[in-house]
C-alpha cells in the first residue's frame, strides 16, 4: 500500500486535522529510547498522526539514520524529523520541522544552523515544514543548547508577537516548547492567545503528561500535541497516550 502522505506530508496532515480536529505526534528520541520500532509500531496502533524523532542533543548521524529506517518498515504513518542541531538530518525521514528558534539569543539557532543543513535537506528530498519555534520557560535541554531567552508563561503576548513575526516570515507552523520533561506545561491561556493571531499549523508540547491537560490544549487552539517524556518514563504510558489521542478528537 502506498501511503497517502507520499510526497507531500503537508497536505497529509492538513488533512488530518480537518478528519480529527487536533493530533498527537509522538516524540522519540533516538538517544534516549530503546526498542524504537516496538514503540512506532504501538502508538501507530494507538491513534497517532505522524511520529517526531529527534531532540535537542542527537550527535551520531549514522545511528539516527539507521533508528529511522527501522521504524520506516515497522509504520504507515510519516516519520518527521525534529532536530536540535545539523546533526539531526537524515535522509531516511519523510519530513524536517526545518525550524528557526526564533528567541534564541545565540543567532546560529536562528539561522545558522538552518544555512548549514539547507543543502543536506535539498540532497536529501525531505519535504521541509517551515516552523517557528519558541521556547517558553527555562531550565529544559532545549532551553539550554539552543541558548533561548525563554517566554515566561504568564507572559502570552510576548508569545503572540514571536508568533506573528513567524507567520510574517512565511513560516506555516509554529511550535511552543515548554521542553522536554519540562516541570510545568505552557498554559491553555497562552494557547488561545497565540491561537488567535496565528493562522498556521500550531503545536504544542513540554510537560504534557496526561489527557486532561491535552484535552484544555486542544481545546485552547492547538492543532498538535507532542508528546516524548511520558512514553520514555512511565510504564503506563500506552494507556496514557490512548486516553489522549481519544480525548483530543472531535
């Protein structure tokens, strides 16, 4: 069977948020889990839209590639790259977030590294999805690598204008990042705010351990919940990530 995001898995998850209403992506991250493919496998049966792989300190390109071609035979579903660094491109991915993390301080992470991977991308034939990327809160992994002024979570205006500039910009998603394993998820107010300057494809993830808090983001405006820590850490995770995806739906 050919997949029905094949070559365009922009259009796919467009798509899948008119079928659904909000989607679950999960994250895995290459260097943390282990049994990738019995994971991809599970949370495809699960409900899941598209599966992330990346994170904020993959440095072994080769092991990335190889994680991903694993998963590409076990699922049906796209595997979308989420990278940290140039160091998270393989060409064995469906798509890229080609994200700029657009409040860091550090202006490699806003352009730099994106000029270095370009070509990569290009070689490659990966679908890019243009994302802004905003840090909200601080003291996360991706907080401290991509070197971020982190959006204080009361703070939903400063929010509202990164948001804007993204969707000037051109960039047709945008995701806030509380981080991973994050103490305290961004707030559904932060999201609604967001939601109603921003007209793209909008995603949310960092400390979302439970259906309840998915279902108040979902219903704030976000059209992707990620979801990474709680499938590495808790044993009861597929019942979780169940519970979620059956909740976010309409």
């Amino acid at each position: 069977m050919v997949p029905e995001y094949l070559n365009n898995v922009e259009n796919y998850i467009l798509n899948e948020i008119k079928r659904y209403g909000t989607l679950c992506f999960p994250l895995i991250d290459s260097e943390n889990s282990t049994d990738v493919t019995s994971i991809a496998k599970r949370v495809e049966e699960l409900g899941a839209s598209a599966i992330l792989i990346g994170g904020s300190s993959i440095i072994d390109q080769i092991e990335l590639s190889k994680i991903i071609s694993q998963i590409k035979l076990s699922v049906n579903i796209p595997v979308i790259l989420f990278p940290g660094n140039v160091t998270g491109v393989s060409p064995n991915a469906d798509a890229i977030l080609f994200m700029s993390l657009l409040n860091s301080e550090n202006p490699y992470f806003i352009t730099g590294a994106q000029a270095l991977g370009a070509i990569g991308v290009k070689k490659s034939k990966l679908e890019a999805l243009p994302t802004g990327y905003l840090i909200i809160g601080e003291g996360t992994t991706a907080w401290f690598i991509g070197q971020a002024k982190g959006i204080p979570f009361h703070k939903p205006n400063l929010a509202i204008m990164y948001s804007l500039a993204a969707q000037y910009l051109g960039m047709r998603f945008l995701y806030l990042e509380a981080g991973s394993g994050a103490n305290q998820h961004i707030n559904p107010e932060m999201v609604k705010s967001v939601r109603k300057y921003y007209e793209g494809i909008l995603i949310v993830g960092g400390g979302i351990r439970n259906s309840e808090i998915a279902k108040h983001l979902a219903e704030a405006g976000a059209d992707i919940i990620v979801v990474g820590t709680m499938i590495e850490n808790d044993n009861n995770w597929e019942k979780k990530l169940s519970d979620i995806i059956q909740l976010i739906r309409k």
